[in-house]
C-alpha cells in the first residue's frame, strides 16, 4: 500500500513539474513571438482603420477608480487624436445589466474628446479570445491595433495572429507593480490556456450579425 501511495506522490509531482514548464514555455513563446508587434510608442504604431479596445472594469472591488481603465482610456483617446486611427472598437463584459464595460469605456471616451460616431460597441467581449475574433467574424477587420497594457497586448497580439488578423499593440502604462501583482500572475495562467483554446478551437461565446464600419 505504500508503495502504491508512493508511485501516486511521483505520478502528480511529475505532473505538477510538467505543468509549471508547460506555463513557463507558453508565457516565454507568446512574448517572444509578440516582442516586435507592441509598443509603448505612438511613432512605433503603423496605420489601420480600426483599434480594439479591450475591457476591464471601470473600478476595483473596493469602490476605487481602476487605474487599468483609465490608463486604457488615455492611451486609445491619445492614439486616436494621432490621427493613427480612425474607429474604436470597444470591447467588453456586458454579462449584467448593471455591469457594462463597453458603455463605461464609451462615455469615458468621449469625455476625453472621441467623437461618439468613430467609437463602436461590441458587447460580447468577455475574454480577450472573443473581442480579437469577433473583431474579424462580427466587424469584418482583418487589421487592428489592440489597445491594452503590454502584459495583455502580447497575448492578444498572438491569438489575433493565429487567427489571420494583422495585430500590432500599443501599450497602455501599466499600474504599480504590487497594485498589479494579482492580474500579473493571473496573466501567467491565462498566456498557457491560449494554447488550449488554439488545440481544442475554442470561439467565441456569442456571434451576431455582421456590423459594418464606415
């Protein structure tokens, strides 16, 4: 019975072990294949009709601003007003009725001065899988600038890639290292399951009928 025991210890330690290089090599493999396609710098950003703007709440659990969004924001108005783009996709969780990603970043968009015609609405957006894909199956762009924090930006980057869209993302800033030390490690998980979706051909939740941008 020991040795029973014993053999079954290996079995999920080994398990374990293969598991932690498994999500080693996937977070340094999306990097790595990313690295040349995301900037922090507006010159770096090449042309495209559209941008992706990808959700997250507007405030934390504990009722504070979420500086993710904001920076969010910033980056997208800024990259607007470049002249670089000329529509922002605005893609979110829009699972409640009280819980709306796409219409907070919406409003907060046009209070920085973003014309409420040049920004569209995708309310399906509830995983970065869904608000890259549907971009292209939903809104017809083969072409896009993802708009997010560089730890998010790799990643969609690389699904949108995998999918036969052209990607490139701009950076938002990031926040305070421990203030994102959660979503950080979060991402490490989330940077392995990309190749699960990609082997099993996961889509996106919903579609809808085709929206056609100007």
């Amino acid at each position: 019975m020991k040795r029973i025991i014993k053999n079954i210890l290996k079995f999920f330690l080994l398990l374990f072990v293969a598991g932690i290089i498994f999500i080693a090599w996937a977070n340094y493999s999306i990097k790595k294949d990313s690295e040349a396609l995301v900037s922090f710098a507006i010159a770096d950003v090449p042309e495209a009709k559209t941008a992706v703007l990808l959700g997250t709440s507007k405030t934390l659990n504990n009722g504070t601003p979420n500086a993710y969004f904001y920076n969010r924001i910033k980056a997208a108005t800024d990259l607007y007003k470049s002249g670089k783009i000329q529509y922002i996709i605005v893609s979110g969780d829009n699972s409640t009725k009280d819980y709306n990603e796409p219409e907070d970043m919406q409003t907060a968009l046009i209070q920085e001065g973003v014309p409420q015609d040049k920004i569209i609405l995708d309310h399906a957006g509830f995983r970065t899988l869904d608000s890259v894909i549907r971009a292209k199956d939903i809104f017809g762009q083969t072409k896009l600038i993802i708009i997010s924090q560089k730890f998010h930006n790799e990643r969609a980057v690389f699904l949108a890639k995998q999918n036969g869209i052209q990607a490139f993302g701009y950076n938002a800033a990031d926040v305070n290292k421990y203030a994102g030390l959660k979503t950080n490690m979060r991402e490490y998980l989330a940077k392995a399951k990309v190749y699960w979706d990609l082997i099993f051909g996961v889509e996106p939740k919903f579609g809808g009928e085709k929206v056609v941008i100007p």
